[in-house]
C-alpha cells in the first residue's frame, strides 16, 4: 500500500533539469586551485609555473565499482574534483558497473549531455523526450560491446543490464562538473525538507501519506551518474543528411521520423588499421557515424567542448518563425522580412486568468515562440503562474498578485540537496536556477498570480511523473521496478493511469 501512495505521489511530480555551459578556456590551461578562498563559476586557477602532469592525470577507472546495492549498478566520476586539470575544459568521464539485472534508475544530468560506450556486456538503454515532443516518447536500444548511445541533455534516461553477467560503460560528459539530480533524494531528502503541506498538495495526498512517501523514498536506492556547439531549442534535431539546405551544422530531421538508431553506432570494439606510417588509427563517433551527434550534442569525449545554455544569438535585427516552412533547423527559419508585420511581435490574453479547476490547483499559460514569432532567435519567453522548470531556460518570476511560498533543491554534489525557501509578497522577485528542481505553492487563501522570465525562446518543460510514467512506448515493467524498488503489478496499474 505504501508503494502505491508512493506511485501515485510520483504521477504528480513536476520538475526538471536543465543546461548550463561550463566557462570557456581564455589560455592552454586554467588547472583548478582547490585551496583557494576565492570563489568563481568553476574554480579560480593555479599559477601556471607549478602545474604539473598529475594535474591532468587520474587513475583507477579499470576497477570495477560496487554493484552490491539494491539497484545493482555504481558509478564512478572522474570529474574536475578528479583531475584539476579540467577546470574549463567543458568534459568529464564516468564509469558505470552493472551487475546482473542491475540498473542505472531515470536521472538527468543538470549541465551535460553525455555519450555512452558499452566496454563489456549488454545494455538495455532509452531516454524520453520533454512533454512537448508529442508528448513523451521514448527512444530505447539494446546496446552490445562497443555500441554508443547518446543520452540528449536536459532529458530522463536510464540504463539496464538485462543479463546474467556483469557490464560495464564508459560514458563521457559534457561539462568538467556534470552535477546529479535524483530526483527521490531532492525532493524528499532535502536539508531542510520541504514541509508536509507543499508534498501533500504537490503529491495529492494527505499528510500523513506524505510523510510515509518520504521515509519510503529516503529508503530507496537512486542512481549516480554523473569551440561550443549550437544550442538546443527543441529536444533533438538529427542531422538530415538527405537535405540541400546548408546552415551551420545540418538542417533538422522531421521529429516524426526519428528513431532510437539515429541515437546509436557500433563498432568502438573493433581494432583499427594501424598498419600506416605513424602506426596509429583514430575511430571517429561524430556526425558523419551519428545522425544524433546532432546541433544539441556537445563534442565527444575527444574534444574540450563546452555545452550551451543559450539560444542563438541573432544576427540581424529579427528573425521571425516562418511556421510554414518545411526546412526544419534548431529553431526555426526566418520568415521574409519584407512580410513581417507588427503583429509578429505581439500576443494578447496574459491578463486573462488561466483554469486552476485542477488537482494541484495552477495553470500555466506560456508564451513562446510558438505563440510569438517574433521571438525566434531572440533568447526569451513569458509565462503566468507557477510552473515546473524547463529543460533549456533559468526562470525569474514576479508575483503580481496574492503570496507564494516559493523554493528551489540543489543538486546531490552540493552538500546534499539543500533546500532554499522564500515566502514572496506582490512585486517581489525570485529566480530558479537552471536545471534544478523548484516549486511554487500558494499558502493562503485567496488567488495568486506570478508572471514568469525564462532564458529560451522555447523553453520545453520536464514533467518527471509523465515522462517515467507515460511515455510513448512506455518503460518495461521491469526497469520500472527496479528504480523504484516495487512489484510489476504496482508498475502496471501506474502507468495505466496515463
């Protein structure tokens, strides 16, 4: 029974993750000063005249990590707390033990994409796109020794060894501090914990549920894992090889042709030819082997990339969205300027209040590049009312009307999840960073309205309940079962409810 009020509180959990980019290198090098006092986004940097070797180096990514837990799986980070040397550099490497049957839970990383190598074994691998790609598809693929599959950032993934042997994956990331969200551990295990009436509302139960939802989470397994290309604006754009269209980078594949294999290579278990002058051979997993290693997609594990937070910038006075048009790109094209009208800049109704005639009593009214053209290119959008974080923006809201209890969960790297409060007033400000966990929650007893800044033009949301719960496809019972620690039966009659 406690698991099925702990499934049903998940079916209305809203949160997300999001992008952000590691600085860029401005030198060779900028090695990280650990024993500085002096704070920085990254880490300040060590006089270069005693940067050393070992500053570049770490060793033990050949032992096989602890796979003695109840999900089965252990991940190992070699990360710019690992080798100082990657301070700006914008990547970082984990290794990742399966046992039998073991499981890397649904997780999201708040600042990578990451690309994953299948060393030895077999691996049962999918990710699930935002809510508003037709509403949460998932894309699964069953890997074998030396297949790469890529995990696009910002959005819900996993890992399953459905063998009888052990496996092992080598996954490279985006960013020199790739950061955790588990979701289980944010928003239950939080430093303070988030108060019994916001989980109760948030989870549609009573508060003596919430609070046995919490100890029942605390005591569950979660996961660990741990030159910039163009920035996402929708969840993917494969690269579409087939088009006359030349942009910087590749036009976009229609989303509805897309499939698991434009994600996926094989072959990094296969020697190369080193039979030339220099005796050495190079085996390249980029864009020409992968679809996927799309205009989202960091570089791989062979360059010093730095993934993107922003949109585009623009590089005339606008661009506006030309909805019409079959070329599909990371956004949109630009609609003839000589036909752009006032029009294309304005949208009317954000005085108007949305329905809150729902469980958790919010509505969001957006206002993106899908209502507004105009804002094609241009790095922002709007929206009324609390609402979940998105995967490619930071949110900055002002209440207009009534209070909200407003609060925001670091990620699992910084000292454990801790929980920041603020009980904001009409005209007050708040922001939510980008790619953690927020709330918003109306303790009073009269209306509230907040209007909301977010730093993308298409900012996408994250809802994790519909994303685990009711993808397309849905998640097998069994990995589903596994992250959460309860029968196929209690998975069955959850994803019924979608």
């Amino acid at each position: 029974m406690a698991a099925k009020i702990l499934l049903i509180a998940l079916l209305a959990l809203a949160s997300s993750h999001a992008l952000a980019s590691d600085p860029s290198p401005l030198q060779d090098f900028c090695v990280a000063d650990m024993d500085s006092k002096v704070r920085v986004n990254g880490f300040v940097c060590k006089d270069p005249t005693v940067v050393k070797a070992e500053d570049f180096f770490s060793t033990g990514l050949d032992k096989a990590g602890d796979t003695g837990k109840k999900l089965g799986s252990n991940v190992t980070a070699v990360n710019v707390n690992k080798i100082v040397g990657l301070n700006t550099l914008g990547i970082s490497m984990v290794r990742i033990d399966y046992a039998p049957k073991g499981l890397n839970a649904p997780h999201t990383h708040p600042r990578a994409t990451e690309i994953l190598t299948v060393i030895e074994g077999q691996l049962f691998v999918g990710f699930v796109t935002s809510n508003s790609d037709n509403g949460n598809r998932l894309f699964t693929k069953m890997l074998k020794k030396g297949d790469v599959f890529v995990f696009p950032e910002g959005l819900i993934h996993f890992q399953f060894n459905p063998g009888h042997t052990n496996t092992v994956a080598i996954g490279a990331l985006s960013s020199q501090n790739p950061g955790t969200i588990t979701i289980a551990n944010a928003v239950f295990g939080s430093k303070p914990p988030i108060s019994d009436e916001v989980l109760a509302k948030a989870f549609q139960i009573a508060e003596m549920a919430a609070k046995i939802l919490l100890i029942s989470l605390l005591a569950m397994a979660s996961s660990l894992a741990m030159a910039s290309d163009p920035s996402p604006l929708q969840d993917f754009c494969v690269a579409d090889k087939a088009s006359k269209v030349r942009v910087n980078g590749f036009v976009c594949k229609d989303p509805t042709v897309v499939k698991a294999e434009d994600f996926f290579s094989t072959g990094l278990d296969k020697a190369g030819d080193t039979g030339k002058k220099l005796g050495s051979n190079v085996t390249a997993v980029n864009i020409t082997r992968m679809a996927a290693k799309t205009l989202l997609l960091a570089l791989l594990a062979v360059a010093s990339s730095l993934a993107m937070a922003s949109d585009p910038s623009p590089l005339q006075d606008f661009c506006v969205a030309d909805k019409d048009s079959k070329v599909l790109v990371n956004g949109f094209v630009c609609k003839d300027p000589k036909v752009v009208k006032a029009e294309d800049f304005f949208f009317r109704g954000l005085d108007k209040a949305g329905d809150t005639g729902k469980k958790l009593g919010s509505n969001v009214t957006a206002v993106n590049v899908n209502k507004l053209a105009g804002l094609n290119t241009l790095g922002i959008s709007m929206r009324p009312q609390p609402s979940p974080h998105s995967p490619r923006a930071t949110e900055i809201l002002t209440v207009t009307e009534g209070q909200l209890f407003d609060a925001f969960v670091t990620s699992n790297s910084d000292n454990g999840n801790r929980l920041f409060t603020k009980m904001l007033k009409k005209g007050d400000v708040f922001v939510f960073l980008q790619g953690l966990i927020h709330f918003q929650f109306n303790p009073g007893y009269t209306n509230t309205v907040a209007i909301g800044a977010l730093s993308s033009q298409n900012p996408g949301t994250i809802t994790i309940a519909d994303a685990v719960f009711g993808s397309k496809p849905p998640i097998s019972d069994e990995v589903l079962a596994k992250a959460f620690q309860v029968d196929k039966k209690t998975i069955d009659w959850l994803q019924a409810q979608f």
